[in-house]
C-alpha cells in the first residue's frame, strides 16, 4: 500500500469495534426506513419478493419448498394486496417450487417465522448492518484506511441507492453482496488454512442465492486457486478444487431433481416455450445491450448515481488502482468488472420491476472498497465523495419517506419523486428507456467526461517506482 496508508497497527481495538458498530448501526437504520414503503400501489412487495416469502413460509411451516398450499390459501394477502403471479407450473405429482434458488428464503426463515413479511424485512437490514461494518472492516485491516475515513465514506454509500433500499427489498442481492464482501476480506490479507474454507463456502453460497451470481464466484475461486498454486501449496488449491466440484455436481443433481432442470427456471411458468436460457432473452440485441456499460451508472431513472451521486467517482476509483496496482486491486477491479459485464450484457435488463441498481448490487462491496482506498490516499477524493454522497442519503431518506405516505412507490413511480435535489440532476442525464436525440447528446458528453475524469486520475496515480509489482493477493499461514 501507500506509504502515506496507515498500518492496523495505528488502529486500537477500542477504535475499530467503533467504527465497525457506527458503520453497521447507521446501514441498518437507512435499511429500516424502507420497510413501511410500498411496493407498488397494491402491494407492500412485488414480482419476485412474495415468491421468496412464500417459499420463507413454506420452509417454516412444512419444511419443505412446495407453495402449492400457500397459493392455494393465498397467504400473500398480507403483504400482496393485488392477485399475485404464480410464476410456477405444476410439476410431476402436483407440486408448485417458485423458480428462485432457495437460499433467501431459508435465510428468512426465523425472521418470517417470528414476525411474517415485517420479519423478513428486519433480517435483511440487519445484514445490511453486518456488509457496512464488515467493508469498515476490510477499509482499516486490509487496506489501511483511517477508521473515520472508512465509516464515513462507506456510510454515505450503505446509506444510499442502491445497498440501502436492498436492505429491506426482499430480494437476494444483499445476502450475495455479503457473501462477497466476505470473500474479499479474506483475499484481501493474510489468510490462515481455513482462509480458503471461508471463501468457498462463499463462493459456493452464492449459486444458491441466485444462479446469476456464478461468474463472480467463479472469479472469486480462480482468484483464491492462483493465490495458493503461487505459493506452492498445491495439496490445499487441490482439495479446494476437488470440493468445489463436487458442489457443482450436487446443485446440478438437486436443481434437476426438485426444479426438474439445471436451474430453477425450470419450474417457472414463463420459460416453458423458449427454454430457461431465455430468461436472458429470447433474442437478445448484444450491440444495444453495450450502452448498459454506461447507463448502469448515469440512466436518470436507473442508473445508481442519479440517486447516488458518489458513484461517479467510481471511475476514478478503477482507474487509480489500475495504475497504482495496490494489493488485491487485480481481484476488487476483476469482480467489479464481472458483475459489471453480467448486468450488461446477460441480465435481461437493467430497467425491470425493481429499485434502480439490482443487478450490480452484488458486486458492490468491491466498489466501496476502491472508493475508500482512493479517497484515503487523497484528501480531496475523500471530500468529494462525502459531499456527493451526502445528497445521496438525503435522496434515498426522501424517497423512503414519500413510498412510505403513498406519494410514490419504490417500483412503481420512484422516479416521479418531489425531491428537488434529484430532479435537477435527472435533468442532466441520458434517458436510455425512451431514447431521443437529446439522449445520445448527452450520452455522448457523459461519456467524454468520464473517460477524461480517468485519464487524469491516471496520470495522477502513477506507481511509485518503475515496474513495480503486485503483491500476492493470499499469503498462505
């Protein structure tokens, strides 16, 4: 790291359990405002989150991932006022499995079982508590940033759109952004033998939240074998390997024996005709799909900076440890850039029944990672995303307010907010959804400003001595 980075050992232990309790208790509290928002006009939640809390209620009460009965009962009502979607068919022997890979929902469980929806939505506050304090974590063990550096900058992002909101939509993105987070703590330092335990239980964790996140845990395991084979321990990048595999094998025996196909699209209603490869669309237009690239940032509607200023510096952010080559920076820009690509060009779209940023949720925890390192080797940096997101928290503090009086709601209209901060800023951005003349002027300018914000950070970052090399990003104990 920089020399300028302070070391742990400029960190008591006083100071670190702090942090990591202010970082944890302030992205809990942002989480919670979103639980009495709405859905929708008609619902507290929508598309696939009954799905999930119905398979919760099913796992709680019978033990078993068949919703035929709570369909049949219509025990969404508490918490889908409107008719609800089946989104299944019916299997051999009558069964119903909703067509969503079931970890969520067995994470869910206890808080479904103790409170219904509203317990549900708790837990995964809470766990979006545990992601910020663990990212504080890794910003002050592993990359040396000053602890009120890492509360602070990584607050104002866990305090915002799209990680806060995601802690009470009842969606797996926030599970699988901490199994990441996870993950890279341990990339990110020295690892003890059950180092590489801990990342492949992630890794293997996440498949189980959603078969969309298995190239980032692909990436996640290449990262953790190379590490190992470099060092030479070759019986443990072995072992890890051989129980890799055998997890590959039994989710697809499980998948074809419970969702009678490899994945759980399978079991679903809407991919009978085309196949489950169709969720990625049936004819998928890969050249426009290239604009996503940019618009997963700066789309006025969707886009996670229109509601969350701080990410543009994102771009800095890459660019600056691409040049410096920080330890782990190869890992932080490779997952990010996996997550990146995924939501671009095999997600369906970046624009669906859902909070802005859903897709790239996962790999977030990279991007704060990167954020906080940049902003710790520069005062301005670290000022310029407290300012920027500043207003982010405030954008997502109003827009809970309003879903939760009726103004708007978080799927429905979220966009047709009062808040006079993000309306102003909309007015600026490209609208990829309804594409105009004035759409590819400002795509176009956004995109020349970007490119020319990352070449001078560039330049700016260059490594301090010629030919430097990165340091391992495991150092086997």
């Amino acid at each position: 790291m920089p020399a300028e980075a302070p070391g742990r050992a400029d960190v008591t232990r006083t100071a670190l359990v702090t942090a990591l309790a202010v970082a944890g208790v302030i992205a809990t509290m942002a989480a919670l405002a979103g639980l009495p928002a709405r859905a929708t006009q008609g619902a507290r939640t929508t598309a696939d989150e009954p799905q999930y809390l119905l398979t919760a209620l099913s796992l709680a009460e019978d033990g078993d991932l068949d919703i035929s009965d709570e369909l049949a009962s219509q025990r969404w009502r508490t918490f889908h006022e409107a008719t609800l979607p089946q989104q299944t068919r019916a299997l051999p022997g009558g069964a119903r499995i909703s067509p969503h890979d079931p970890l969520l929902a067995a994470l869910l469980v206890p808080g479904v079982a103790l409170a219904g929806w509203v317990g549900a939505k708790v837990t995964l506050a809470v766990l979006a508590g545990v992601l910020a304090a663990l990212l504080v974590w890794t910003a002050i063990m592993r990359l040396g940033a000053r602890p009120v550096v890492a509360v602070s900058l990584t607050s104002v992002f866990t305090a915002a759109v799209p990680l806060a909101p995601y802690g009470t939509q009842i969606y797996p993105e926030l599970p699988a952004a901490l199994a990441v987070a996870v993950a890279l703590a341990v990339l990110l330092g020295p690892a003890r033998p059950m180092g590489a335990v801990v990342i492949g239980t992630a890794c293997c964790a996440l498949p189980w939240l959603g078969v969309k996140y298995t190239p980032i845990a692909m990436v996640l395991m290449g990262a953790t074998l190379l590490a190992l084979w470099r060092a030479g321990h070759r019986m443990p990048a072995t072992g890890l390997t051989l129980g890799i595999a055998a997890a590959g094998v039994a989710y697809l025996v499980v998948h074809q024996m419970v969702w009678t196909g490899p994945t759980v699209y399978a079991s679903a209603d809407h991919f009978v005709t085309d196949g489950e490869l169709s969720v990625m669309g049936v004819a998928p237009d890969y050249w426009a799909r290239t604009t996503r690239l940019v618009g997963l940032l700066i789309e006025r509607s969707f886009g996670i900076a229109a509601w969350q200023p701080a990410w543009l510096l994102l771009v800095a952010s890459v660019a600056a440890a691409v040049r410096a080559r920080p330890p782990g920076w190869n890992v932080l820009v490779a997952v990010l850039a996996t997550g990146w690509i995924t939501a671009s060009f095999v997600a369906l779209t970046m624009a669906g029944w859902w909070v802005p940023g859903r897709q790239i949720v996962v790999v977030l925890p990279a991007a704060v990672l990167l954020c906080v390192w940049w902003a710790g080797r520069h005062t301005w940096a670290a000022r310029a995303i407290l300012a920027f997101g500043l207003v982010g928290v405030v954008s997502w503090l109003l827009l809970a307010w309003e879903a939760s009086t009726g103004r708007v709601t978080l799927v429905d209209d979220f966009y047709a907010t009062a808040n006079p901060l993000y309306r102003a800023w909309r007015a600026v951005l490209p609208d990829y959804l309804v594409p105009s003349a004035a759409t590819w002027w400002r795509h176009g300018a956004w995109l020349a400003a970007l490119v020319a914000l990352a070449a001078r950070v560039w330049r700016a970052s260059a490594t301090s001595a010629r030919g430097a090399r990165t340091a391992p990003i495991m150092r086997w104990r």
